[in-house]
C-alpha cells in the first residue's frame, strides 16, 4: 500500500460510498456533459479534498449525510477551478493528461467549470445546507479575488512578499480552509471550532504553494536540471521575490526586465535561478513552508491520539512535504 492508501484506511468505507455518490452527482441528461464529466472522473487526482472533509469531520464528530454532501461540493469546486483555471493559463495538459479546453476547446470547458459550480450550489441549496453553502461561497468568492489580484499584479512584476500571501491565501489556502471547515459544520459544531478549521485549512494551504514554488527549483528526473518552468511563465514564486527583495533597487529593475523579455533564454533563466538560489530564498522559502505547517498542526495538539488524528496529521505532512 503506498502513504496516501495508509491515510486513506480509517475511512476506507466512507470513501468508498462518498465515490458512488459523486458519480450519482456528476451525471447529467445532455450527452456531450456526460461524456466530458465521465473523462475528468477517470483522470482524478488524489481527491485529497474530500479526504481533508471526512477526516476533520471525524475527528470531531460522526461523520453524517452532511458530511458526504460537504465533499461532493469541496469537490465540485475544486474541479470547476481546475476546468476554470486550465482555459485562463491556456493549458492542454494537467498531469500529463489533455485538459477539457485541450480535448473540447474553451467554450465547452467555461461552461463545464460553470455547471460543476452550480450544481454543487444547487446541492445544497435543495437539502437546506445552507450553512456549507456559506463556507463554498466564501471560498468561490476568495478564489476569484486571489486569482485577479495576481493578474493585476502580475503585468509589473511588482508582487511584495506581503501581496504574494494575500494572493495564495485567496487563491490556494481558501480552497482547503472550506474543506477543512466544511468538514467540522458538517457534524453540528460551534463557529469557533469552524473557524479554527479554516485557519488550520488555510495555513496548510499556503504551506502547500510555498512548496509548489520550491519544486521549481528542485532537480527534475534524471538530468539534474532545475524546470524553471514557474520562472519562464513570468510567476512571482517566494524565493524569486525574497532575492528581489535583498539586491539594489537598479540590480532588481535589471532583473525584472529580464524576467519581462528575455526568459524565454535559456542562459538568461539559467542565470537567475542560480542567483535566487545563491541569495538564500530557497533557505528563507523553506522556513516560511515548515512555520505554516507547524501552525496548522499546532490546531490538532488538544486532541487525544487516535487513528484519525494521526491519518489528519499525515495527510498534512505527506500534502506539503511531497516531492513533486
């Protein structure tokens, strides 16, 4: 069994049922949606998501009707952004797998990521889920807003530190505040402890893309070449703006005049790189990822150890401290 099938185990049969329902939820009467909606339910991630619901929902209750309908809808929203996400960055792959505007063009693909949307709205408005539906909302709202504040800021390269973590908490950390949120309402319980699940989701997030950017400067495969790829699509990651922020004020016009028309150069990307990586931004970045991991398990010390726990614990450590 691999680590995420380990995780998965205290809530094996959960899980199970919690996938014949999405099914169920997925399913549509127009053709074309079906064959698209059975293509994304074949090339599935980890559905880590759904695992951050059921396991925070059993570590603080039983998990409930409620609970199988706070997955679906973390689900339906992660996977609509995805859709979303692959038409604005103008992808044709994601996992080495052709994305929906790749396979069915952009149109299709706007209006799937739509669909996905208001079905999962429509779900909880018709079983009275109201409070779920509050949290989904807040995350599609602060998703939206990370993602076009970095848009703006993006055109000048202009990104502070503190700008980059209002961007990825939006953005990324929101998403797995709601699950971990979503998964706590679902068994009945006070705002508060909703709220500290939110914290916890959203410190895991921003821990989780704090390690997306240092995997662009890891070794990839066997040629023990860095991707650079973050870099060459112009990304502001958290070691390129640490060394942004540590040169002379003429030193980071010349750079981020690189960075806007000549990245495409392989020597020119080559050069920073190495730069970000000799300023101690990889240093810096990987201390800002382990203070945010530590704040997010610092929420579950007052629990008693169970299997539960240690499978919530896992999953955090294995979703930040992965190699790819």
């Amino acid at each position: 069994m691999g680590k995420i099938d380990d995780i998965k185990q205290p809530i094996g049969a959960e899980l199970k049922r919690f996938h014949t329902e999405f099914e169920a939820v997925m399913k549509s009467r127009i053709p074309l949606l079906n064959i698209i909606t059975k293509y994304i339910l074949k090339n599935k991630g980890k559905q880590m998501r759904p695992l951050f619901v059921f396991l925070s929902a059993r570590l603080n209750g039983e998990i409930t009707d409620s609970t199988y309908k706070a997955a679906a809808l973390i689900e339906l929203l992660h996977t609509a952004t995805l859709v979303h996400d692959d038409v604005v960055d103008e992808a044709n792959l994601r996992r080495n797998v052709f994305t929906i505007n790749a396979l069915w063009k952009n149109k299709a693909a706007v209006l799937i990521g739509d669909y996905l949307l208001s079905k999962g709205m429509l779900m909880a408005l018709e079983n009275k889920e109201y409070q779920l539906l509050e949290i989904v909302s807040k995350a599609t709202k602060q998703m939206s807003e990370g993602e076009l504040l970095q848009i703006e800021k993006a055109r000048r390269l202009d990104i502070s530190e503190e700008i980059y973590f209002e961007i990825i908490r939006q953005k990324t950390a929101s998403l797995i505040g709601s699950a971990t949120a979503a998964g706590v309402a679902s068994t009945g319980a006070s705002k508060e402890l909703i709220n500290k699940f939110w914290e916890m989701g959203e410190n895991i997030g921003i821990a989780f893309q704090i390690k997306d950017d240092l995997l662009d400067y890891s070794n990839t495969g066997n040629t023990g070449k860095i991707s650079g790829n973050d870099l060459k699509e112009k990304k502001m990651t958290l070691p390129l703006i640490y060394f942004l922020n540590n040169i002379s004020s003429f030193e980071r016009r010349k750079i981020i005049y690189k960075i806007k028309y000549q990245i495409s150069n392989a020597r020119v990307r080559k050069n920073i790189i190495e730069s970000v990586m000799n300023s101690g931004g990889i240093e810096y970045s990987k201390a800002k990822m382990n203070e945010y991991l530590k704040k997010a398990l610092l929420t579950l010390e007052p629990y008693e150890n169970s299997e539960i726990k240690s499978s919530l614990v896992e999953l955090i450590n294995y979703s930040i401290l992965r190699d790819k």
